[in-house]
C-alpha cells in the first residue's frame, strides 16, 4: 500500500474486474488532476480523498469537493510531485499514485457502499452513528451548512484500526 493510501473502497464498489486485470465498472479514468496538488504547492491528495468534476475547466479535470456539498467520486489513486525513475527503467507500470497534473482514476459516488477512510476532521471526528460530511477535504461530523454523504457505521472504538472511519455513503 503507497503511504497515500488512507483508505479503502471496502464494499458495494466496483473496483476489479471478473479476472483482476480490468478495472471494475465505478473506476472512473480520464480525468486530470491538480497540477498543484503536491506537497510544496497545495498538498498532496490521497486515495478515498472526495473530489467533483471541475466543469470550469475546458478539460476534464478534478477538483476539491467543496464543503458541505457531495462529491463525485473519491480517488483511487493518491496525488504527489514524485517522480518514480524506475517507471523511466521498465516502462509504465500500475501503481497507486500519480504525478501531480496527470491523469488519475477516481470511484463514483455509490449510494449505500461502504467507504473506510482516515482523512477525518481531528476536530470533528464521526462517531459512529454520526452523519458524516465533507469539511475541508476531509470527513467531518461537522454539520455547518452541508449535506450529509453518509452515517459513520464503525469508528475506531467500534471495530475500525485507529484513527479510521467506516462510512455508509447516502
């Protein structure tokens, strides 16, 4: 697991395929990601971070789910500004991270799929039972003026390693 992994797609998503060379029917390709999500520039981004479409842009591109709103999908692969040479060695080569600015897959929103994350608002961190928001980029419990994406099922008092959430998205 890349150490942008802060999470996991753990079910009701499809994300393989019948015979694990394909990828399943809610991985989402073909969008680029933010050239300044690196960790001199924005931050880095991290796999089950919640992201829309940036309909702004004349190509197709990711954003930041705003706060309070739902978002589109949640990355499947992390965001940093590292270039990894042995690709430049062996040629492309699947991995679980991009390089800021390039192409990078993303699961769709699933209504009633379960998503396992540890990006959570360490201010407002959902306790199970908690309706579940996007604040900051992160998983909240804060309820300001947003919609709820979920209910925390499990915390990590409930079942869940530390410091992790398991959310049952809406």
């Amino acid at each position: 697991m890349s150490n942008l992994a802060k999470g996991s797609f753990e079910q009701g998503f499809s994300v393989i395929g019948f015979n694990e060379m394909h990828t399943g029917s809610d991985i989402i390709t073909g969008f680029a990601s933010d050239e300044d999500w690196t960790a001199d520039e924005d931050g880095e981004r991290y796999v089950t971070a919640p992201v829309q479409i940036d309909l702004t842009e004349d190509e197709r591109t990711l954003k930041d789910c705003e706060d309070g709103e739902v978002p589109d999908g949640f990355l499947y692969r992390g965001v940093a500004d590292g270039e990894l040479t042995a690709e430049k060695i062996l040629g492309n080569y699947p991995r679980d991270e991009v390089k800021a600015g390039d192409t990078v897959d993303y699961v769709r929103f699933v209504s009633g799929a379960l998503l396992q994350t540890s990006i959570v608002d360490e201010d407002n961190v959902p306790d199970k039972g908690d309706d579940v928001y996007v604040q900051g980029g992160e998983y909240s419990a804060d309820d300001t003026d947003a919609t709820a994406i979920g209910v925390c099922v499990e915390d990590d008092d409930s079942g869940q390693p530390e410091g992790y959430v398991l959310i049952k998205l809406d």
